[in-house]
C-alpha cells in the first residue's frame, strides 16, 4: 500500500510527462513538494487527500481538468490497462443513452434536446441524429447544456456539425503536448439526420456545465450560431488524461489545448459566458421567451 507521499510523488511524476504547459511544472512542483515536506498530507484519508492536493495544484495553476480524483470503484493498475477509462467512460454513455436525457415538442413549434454528456461520434452517432431527426422540423431549438458534464471532443464537433450548411466550417483545434501535432475539427460533411442550419437555436448553460459541453456553447456561440442563454459555465478546456495511481486515486494531466478558430483562444479558466445572463433555473422559460418573440408567436 502506498504512502500519502508515494501518492503524490508518482501523481507529480505524471503532471511533469504530460501537462500541456511545461513552463508552469517549476511552480507545481514546489507548491506541492513544499507542503509535502512540511507534513501538510501525512494524516489525510484518500478522498480528503484528493480535495487538498487538488485545490493546491489549481492554487498555483488554475486549470480546472489538473486533479487528484478519488474513485469508489476499484481501478486497474496495469498500464496496459490506460484504455480502461474510455472503456470505461463508453459504457457509461451507453447506459445513458448517450448523454441525451430528453427531446421535446413544445408550444409554438420549439424542440428541446436536453444533453448531460457528449457521446464520441462514432458511438454516438446515430443517438445524436435520432434525436436531430425528432426537431428536424421545429421552428426554433433549444439545447439543454444545464446538466451536462463534457465528453469527447470528436463528439462535441458533431454536435455543433448539425447548425452549419457544410463541412467548409473550421470550428476549433487541439494541439497534443505528447506529439506536437494539432489537429484541426471541422464540420462534418456526412450527418445521418438533417442539417439545422437555418434557425434561431438557444444553447442553455450554468455553473456545473464543463468541459465537452463548454466545448459545444462556446463554438457555436463564437461562429455566432447560437444565442447562450443561463450562467457563465465552469471553465474547463483542456482535454485531458486519466491515470490511476492507487486502485482509488487517479491524476488527471492535461494533455492538450484547444483553440477556437473565431476566438483564437478557449473557455479555460473563464467558461461560456452568456449573451443572456439569468440563474440557471430560470434560462429555460427566457429562452423559450426569446424564441417565440423571435418567431412571433
């Protein structure tokens, strides 16, 4: 069984690997092995020793995807096993219909798809069309993002696919620290539902939407295809690595930065903010407001 100091000494192993920025490993490094030296960590309990390190970490670098994660379920600790978490994660989306809770047909001819995580677009992919096909013919849509954690990005870029007329939309890129490489995602040409191309959409947001969900706000509100009605959301863009290091305790590094192609940057540390700022809980009847004004029902 590993020591505390065990823990975080193999966690900041893993930072200084793969953090997208390198510059900052210096000041990570010496926040954490300071207190560590200090005794800071000895008597903590692993979930208690997660929340410590991680708020000291984002202390010195806020980067909300850098984190100790504590998992009531067992991990594997093979590192051949490193595909376990998309395994993982896969699964879960199965058993969540692919992160689409609901679609709707409300008054006035206005669709509802209410999204609480983004599918991969290979699995995903027909979840997403049926629900596309189901507002195919609505006058307004509304894309519930209030509940929804993030995802993958390759998904996220399918989502935002469906409000452009073509594939001819550069919608972001993501550079990978571990290659050099930065890959460019751009409208898909082939959707297995209808294009919503042509009508007013409301993307919903609050304070718990993160990372693939930003992903999908903050795009389609920077090529301007979408009016963000709620919070500013919670500030999460980097896509990122898990890595257990106890059967309980993962890191999770950073390994890639994304950046819009409108915007020149990302949401990280500043979120989605709203063309329309209300509390989360009142974002769906302004939004609907909106779209029926917008439609003169």
């Amino acid at each position: 069984m590993l020591t505390n100091e065990q823990i975080i000494r193999q966690a900041l192993d893993r930072i200084e690997a793969g953090y997208i920025f390198p510059e900052k490993l210096v000041d990570i490094d010496a926040a954490i092995r300071c207190r560590l030296a200090a005794g800071e960590y000895d008597d903590l309990d692993g979930p208690a020793l997660c929340e410590m390190v991680t708020t000291h970490l984002q202390e010195v670098c806020p980067d909300k995807h850098l984190r100790l994660l504590w998992a009531d379920e067992p991990q594997s600790l093979d590192p051949e096993d490193e595909d376990e978490g998309r395994a993982a994660f896969l699964a879960l989306l199965r058993a969540e219909n692919q992160g689409i809770r609901r679609v709707e047909h409300l008054d006035g001819n206005i669709g509802l798809i209410d999204v609480r995580r983004i599918a991969s677009a290979d699995e995903g992919a027909a979840a997403i069309g049926a629900a596309m096909q189901l507002v195919a013919h609505s006058s307004a849509l509304i894309l519930d993002l209030r509940a929804c954690h993030g995802g993958a990005p390759e998904g996220a870029a399918m989502w935002c696919s469906y409000f452009f007329r073509d594939d001819q939309v550069h919608l972001n890129d993501i550079y990978e620290r571990s290659t050099g490489v930065t890959r460019q995602f751009w409208t898909i040409a082939h959707l297995p539902a209808p294009r919503y191309a042509d009508r007013p959409v409301y993307v919903l947001t609050s304070a718990i939407t993160f990372s693939g969900g930003e992903d999908v706000a903050y795009t389609l509100q920077a090529h301007g295809r979408a009016v963000l009605v709620g919070e500013t959301t919670r500030g999460g863009a980097h896509p990122t690595a898990r890595h257990a290091v106890t059967q309980h305790i993962l890191v999770t590094v950073p390994t890639a930065r994304t950046v819009n192609s409108v915007t020149g940057t990302n949401w990280e540390g500043v979120g989605a903010v709203p063309d329309v700022p209300v509390p989360a809980d009142q974002a769906l009847d302004t939004a609907l407001k909106a779209a029926r004004t917008h439609l003169g029902a």
